[in-house]
C-alpha cells in the first residue's frame, strides 16, 4: 500500500488519531520552551557557580561517575556541585536520577546541571534542543527556579504527558484529548513573556480543531485538506511519538529489572500496531530492534531465575519445600 493510502486506513480510527494529535501537540509544547529553558537553565548555573569557589581550570579530578540514582563523588569540586543541585531540589530527600548527568561538565556545562532534575533515561539529551517534553516539564517543577511557574499547571500537563505515553493501545477519547488541550494552553499562558510560546497557543488551537484527513492519489478529494499536513510529516509525527513509547517501554523495564505482564502487553500491542503497517516498520526498525534485544534478556534473565528456585527448591525437597509438600498430600 502506498504511504498516503495506509496512512489514511490507520487515521480512520478517531481515538488513534486523538492520540496523535495530543503528541503532537506535546511537541509544540516542546519546540515553544526549549530556548526559554535553554536561557534559563544558563542563567541557573551562573548563580550556582558564582557561589561554589572553583578557580578557573579547577575540574574533576576523581573519575566521579554516577550509576542511575546512586551518586558518591570522590573528588571535592562534585561534592561540591551536588549539594548545589540538591538544595534546589524541590523534592529533597526525593530520588535523583544523577545516571543523566556527566558530573565533570557540570562546572562548565548548564544543561548538564538541569539533567539532574529529570526523568531517567536523558543521559543523551545534550542540550535543550535534544530535549522532549517530558524532560523540560520535570525540570520546571523540580528544580526551584521554575518556581514561579504556576506548578498545578505543570503537573497537570505532566499527568496527561504520562497517560498519553502509557495509553496501552496508543488511543484516548475525544473528550480526553479536549482537557488535555486546555492544560497544555493553561500552561502556555504562563509563557506571556516568550513568543514562542504565544505562537504555539495558536498551531495547537489549531491543531485540535483539524480533522488531518489525508489525500490519496487517485481517489477523490477529501474535505479538510487545505493549509494541513503532508502525509510525509504526518508520518514523521507518528514515528517520533512511537519511539518516544517505545523508549518508555524500554526505560521501564530496564528500570524495574523485569518485564510484569503489563510491559508484555503493552509490548505486544505495539508490536502488532507496527507489524501491519509497513511505512512504520521500515522508518522504525532500529527502536524495535532494541526493544526486542531487551525483551530477549529480560527472558533469559528470568529463565535464570526460575532454574534457579526449581534447583533450590529440589536441594530444600526434604526439608519441606511448599510444591513439594504439596505433591506429597495430594
Ligand atoms: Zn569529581
């Protein structure tokens, strides 16, 4: 099937293609606050390195490396930085997820400072302009400097951000999508002071009231076609935000260890979403291929596991292992 054609099977279903609007409407979001982030995250480490007594050239000297929520700095410049970052923690004794961080840059590198106040998982993200939306949104509300950004308003927005990329069937209602517009614009008001931002006001009212139908050579016309998208930036879309779920997939579990039912399922869903439809598959393959690398570990890992207790569990036979006692009285 052609692009434009097998596109237009899947934009058939409304809650899917709900779904598509909320992501790219969070992309907006994204593309409106990344130079306000970038500016503010500078100006951030300006005031944190003006109080930390570093003489020019002074840098790591300890090969401190943080391993995802555990951070234990050798040298006194990074024990220094962390307690900087840590007392404008908003949550401080909450976890930190200094895995993101490279602690040698931090003297000289703001990004690298504002990583600390994000989710798992932004170890690359090497500015603000490699940043998604979940990551701008957790650095606004855990890191003090954003205080004056009305936090209800963040949270809310990182709430439906959450739903959208846990949503096990990549669809959300049409009355779901209507909230989360008005959060997301809710949130944007507070931006009155960057262009950016009051620009994206309008794309994403606009966007949400377009119907993104999509036109196929040959057939006839569709209505609403005009000012609105190509299919080949349609699909653009579409990739990004399944990448960025599949990403979420793999952070989960790698965070967890292993994979519950639930991942598996959502692992599925995705699975067959993208096995029928070949223009994803073909722009998708490298993500998909991680993500099946890692189910394949997460497999043999648990295989381990279960040899294991059958193994423990025949050595303790005679000491009254539970399956064991059991087959006994029955
Ligand atoms: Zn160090």
């Amino acid at each position: 099937m052609a692009l434009a054609a097998e596109l237009a099977a899947r934009l058939n279903c409304a809650e899917y293609k709900n779904w598509l609007k909320a992501g790219q409407s969070l992309l907006l979001l994204r593309a409106a606050l990344q130079r306000f982030a970038g500016e503010q995250a500078h100006a951030f480490h300006q005031q944190l390195a003006a109080r930390l007594p570093s003489p020019p050239g002074s840098r790591c000297r300890g090969h401190c490396l943080p391993r995802g929520k555990q951070f234990q700095p050798v040298c006194t410049l990074c024990k220094e930085w962390k307690k900087e970052i840590l007392k404008h923690h908003t949550h401080r004794n909450g976890e930190v997820n200094w895995g993101n961080c490279r602690p040698w840059l931090w003297p000289s590198n703001p990004w690298e400072i504002a990583k600390a106040y994000m989710p798992p998982g932004k170890a690359d993200s090497c500015g603000p302009d490699k940043c998604d939306a979940s990551g701008l949104l957790n650095l606004f509300t855990f890191c003090d400097y954003f205080s004056n950004i009305d936090q209800k308003k963040v949270r809310e927005v990182i709430k439906c951000r959450n739903e959208l990329m846990h949503s096990s069937d990549m669809k959300v209602s049409s009355s779901w999508l209507k909230q989360f517009g008005n959060h997301i614009q809710n949130l944007l008001a507070e931006f009155q002071h960057v262009p950016e931002a009051q620009m994206a006001t309008t794309s994403i009212e606009k966007l949400l009231k377009s119907d993104w139908a999509v036109h196929v050579p040959g057939e006839d016309q569709l209505d609403g076609l005009e000012g609105e998208m190509s299919p080949g930036q349609m699909t653009e879309i579409e990739a990004e935000l399944i990448k960025e779920r599949l990403n979420e997939i793999r952070l989960c579990m790698e965070e967890q260890g292993t994979m519950s039912k639930e991942d598996s399922n959502r692992i599925q869903a995705v699975r067959n979403f993208i096995h029928s439809n070949h223009d994803l598959q073909r722009n998708l393959q490298e993500e998909v291929q991680n993500l099946e690398d890692l189910v394949q570990k997460m497999n043999s890992q648990e295989q381990v596991v279960k040899e294991t207790e059958e193994v423990n569990c025949e050595q303790k036979s005679d000491e009254g292992c539970p399956l064991e006692k059991m087959k006994r009285t029955v």
